[in-house]
DNA sequence: CTATGGCACGGATT
DNA sequence: AATCCGTGCCATAG
C-alpha cells in the first residue's frame, strides 16, 4: 500500500521530469504545436484572453509591455531580458506579402534580404502554387546561397511532381545573382556559364570541366583533367582563371559577401526565432533587449469551471477527468519552468557574449555548455536542452542557432576571413599560421585548412584576388 | 621541396 | 554513450 503510493509518486515525478526535459529543448514553433494539440483534446486547458506576463505573471497593461519586466531596473543595467507572448509570427506571410509587381532595382537590393530580392524578380512568372514553393526554396537557402533541402521531400510536402520544383529552380538559378538555388558551387557554375555563353568569350571546354571532372578541377590535377578532355595545360589554367573572374562558386555569398553583409536565411530550416536580439529603441549605445519568444497570446490556464464539474463527474469519467486535469497543469508548469530556464540562460548569455552580439563574429569569446551549467548551478544537460533547437536573431538581423555562442573557433575563422579579404599577395596557409601565431592564436596549419574549407575560401593557388563579378 | 587535402586518432564536449 | 574538433601523418600535385 504504501509501496503503491510510493511507485505512484515516483512515476508522476519521473513523467514530470521527462516532459521538463523535452519541453525545454523544444523550438517556440514546436511550443507552439504542442500547445495547440494538446488544447484541442484536452478539455481542461484552456487558452483565456487575459494578458499575463509570463515571465512574471502579473497582468499586461494594454501595449503588452510588462512595466515589471521589460524596463530598466536602475540606469547602468546592461541588458533587459524577459519572455514575451507573440503569436504574431505567420511563417507564410513571409513572401506572400513582399508583393511581387515590382522591377527589381538595384538600390533596394541592398536593403532588403536575399529571399525577397530573387522573388521580386521571378515572382511575375510563378502561378500562385509556385510562388509558394519559390518563397520555401529561398527562405530556406545557405548561407552560400544553396538550397540545403532535397526535391523530393519538398515535393511531397507539397504534394506536387518533383519536376515542378525544378522548374522553379531553374527559374530561381537564373534570377540575379546568378546561380542561387543551386545544390553546390558545380551547379551553380554550370548555370552561369549556360547564362554567359554568347555574351563572352568563354575558353574551350570549360563547361565540359565542369560538368565532369568538377572535382579535379578544384585538387588542381591538371594531368587528369587534361588526359580526359584531350587539354594542354595552359588551356586548363585558362579555364581556371576564367572561372576565378568571371565566375562565382557561391552565388549567395558573392551577392552579399561583397558588402559586408552576409545574408541572414537560417540554415536549416525556415523557422522564425525563438530569441529576439535588439537595441532598446534600435539605438546601438542603448542596452541590449533579449526577448525570449513565448508563442501563444494570452494566458493558459486550468479551466476552472471544468475543475469544478469534475467533483461530480460520472463514474465512468472519474479517471479520464482528473487526468486531464493533471496534464494540463502540467503542461503549464513545464512552460514555466522552461521560461525560467531560458531567462537566467539567456542573462548570462548576454553578459558573457554581449561583445559578440554588439560588434560580431570575431569577439566571441569560447565558452562551453559546461561553464554555463557550473555558473547556474544546473545540471550539464540543462544547458545543452535549452540550446538545443532555438535560433536567435541578433541586432543586426542576422539570425543564427543559439548554439552559435558556443562556437569555439568562430572568432580565428572570421579572423582568417578578414585575413584573406585585405590580402595583396594569397596567403598560404602557413603564412595564416604565422600572422595567427603573431596574434597570439596558436593552431596548426592543417587547422587553418579546416578554417577556410568551413568557410569557403579557396585554397591559395585558386584565388588570384579575383572574386568580384 | 612546398602547399594542401584525406584519413583517422584521442581528447573534449554534449 | 555519442558526437565533435583539432591535429598529426601521409599521399599527391606542382
């Protein structure tokens, strides 16, 4: 009997426990699944209009701002950070409402994003159906400007032939910077130099390279390549520099990469953040404000008036009644608790990498998940939970996955980007070693290369300066 | 002989 | 326990 209760006890707590654990390394767009399903078969949880703050729980005046938590609490504070309730994020309304009529122009080009710039052009030729597609696919891109996905599971999820998809691929490809949309630079060359044929001079071949023998192209092995196709070696070199003027690998990157500006597509899926990252009142002397994405308006709650009919409910109910009502506050409590979490995570985050945030990649201190746990006196787990699957994005638009604060090599690569940007002469990877070293970083060269592969800097002998269009 | 990529090992991190 | 990351060693091309 007592043994019973006892078993009971623990096996309510253990479930406690494992659905603390999953809630909290879930995405704001997985809460907010979760919510909606679990409201729609159970009836006693109920989703109230009041406005509560959730991170304090005081009711919202009007405006939604919580005077409580989102204000400065004396006038040196550095960082504001609180949870706020949004629902306000429609993913699809992303391209439907950049309306498509528009000529593409240059000057905006600069100020709106990759995604919106390339629909705006082929957005004319797009049935309604493609236009969805079309607005998925670009949302979706790299970094470089690939797109990450395969055809076949996009197809489906659109219940559409898979050559659909590549039509508007193609049409995506041939938009302005050429050759977004491709799977890998080869492709992405391929498509620029079908475009270029006709307008230039293009030198013996030079598809046919590409096309077969991409790979040893890129290791430089000019004997093979030029036994294959039947090429001098100096015809080769010929393509090479060719490639390296008049050619672009990374369509993305070469489009904003010249600016400065990376674009901000995230690169594994097209979920909107779950941190928001911003200057108060966009003014970048200002303290930082750090919003942690709660996606339901208004309050969840145990429906009280189903609490109280479940006293004298039917025999047969009895059970189901008083389970539904055990899940429902259970589930609150678990959303609570991840909103604590997340708030003190969040806090010594901006602390630690406040220098990150404000002035980029290269401050990023390295910390790892077990420093932060230590800190917090939580268990190492913890931590990696309430990383796990969130993006953030940050005062400069850019949205990244929160794991990003804990990337231990970011600062030396974007160090080496800069490197190779103001280079005269390339540096090869020993030099980098060297200037590193000079620095007072110390890696091995092989890392150097490790570096560069990550992000996309051809090896020394391939770039001659030449990566502008 | 120099520059760079591949493979794989060991230690740290999650 | 599984995964990630830096690195050393070796092969290959130039």
């Amino acid at each position: 009997m007592y043994q019973r209760q006892k078993q009971e006890l623990r096996q309510q707590t253990s479930a406690h426990l494992a659905q603390t654990m999953t809630i909290l390394s879930m995405s704001a767009d997985e809460i907010r699944e979760k919510i909606a399903s679990e409201l729609s078969v159970n009836p006693a949880l109920e989703l109230t209009d009041e406005r509560i703050c959730p991170t304090c729980h005081r009711l919202l005046p009007d405006n939604g701002i919580c005077p409580n938590c989102c204000t400065l609490k004396s006038e040196d504070e550095e960082s504001i950070v609180f949870v706020s309730p949004r629902d306000d994020f429609a993913v699809e309304n992303y391209a439907v409402h950049s309306e498509l009529s528009h000529e593409p122009d240059m000057d905006s080009a600069q100020h709106e994003d990759l995604p919106t710039y390339v629909l705006r052009q082929i957005g004319p030729d797009l049935e309604d159906d493609e236009k969805m597609i079309a607005a998925y696919l670009l949302t979706s891109l790299d970094e470089d400007g690939f797109i990450t996905s395969s055809v076949l599971e996009i197809a489906q999820y659109y219940h559409v032939l898979p050559s659909k998809i590549e039509e508007v691929i193609q049409l995506i490809q041939h938009a302005d910077p050429l050759g977004v949309g491709s799977r890998n630079p080869q492709e992405a060359l391929m498509v620029q130099i079908q475009h270029l044929s006709g307008l230039i001079d293009i030198p013996d071949k030079t598809l046919d390279v590409i096309r077969d023998s991409y790979d040893l192209l890129i290791h430089g092995k000019y004997r093979e390549i030029s036994k294959i196709h039947d090429l001098t070696t100096k015809q080769i070199n010929t393509i090479e520099k060719f490639i390296g003027e008049n050619l672009n690998p990374y369509p993305g990157r070469a489009y904003w990469g010249e600016k400065g500006i990376d674009n901000n597509v995230d690169n594994n899926t097209y979920h909107f953040p779950d941190i928001l990252i911003y200057y108060l009142n966009d003014n970048p002397k200002n303290p930082l404000v750090v919003e942690i994405i709660m996606p339901i308006s208004g309050n969840l709650k145990v429906n009280e008036f189903f609490k109280r009919e479940s006293k004298n409910a039917p025999e047969d109910k009895v059970e189901e009644w008083k389970n539904d009502i055990d899940r429902a506050s259970l589930l609150i409590k678990c959303l609570h608790q991840r909103n604590n979490t997340m708030v003190r995570l969040m806090e010594v985050l901006v602390d630690l990498q406040g220098n990150f945030i404000r002035y980029g990649d290269s401050n990023i201190v390295p910390i790892t998940r077990a420093q932060i746990s230590k800190l917090l006196d939580v268990h190492e787990s913890t931590i990696s939970r309430a990383v796990a699957n969130k993006t953030v994005m940050l005062p400069n638009k850019k949205v990244v996955p929160l794991s990003a604060f804990f990337d231990r090599s970011l600062n030396v690569r974007t160090i080496i980007k800069d490197l190779v940007k103001e280079e005269k002469k390339p540096l090869t990877d020993a030099k980098i070693v060297e200037v590193l070293t000079g620095m007072g970083i110390d890696i091995a060269r092989r890392t150097v290369a490790k570096y560069r592969a990550m992000e996309g800097i051809l090896p020394a002998h391939m770039r001659n300066s030449a990566n502008l269009r």
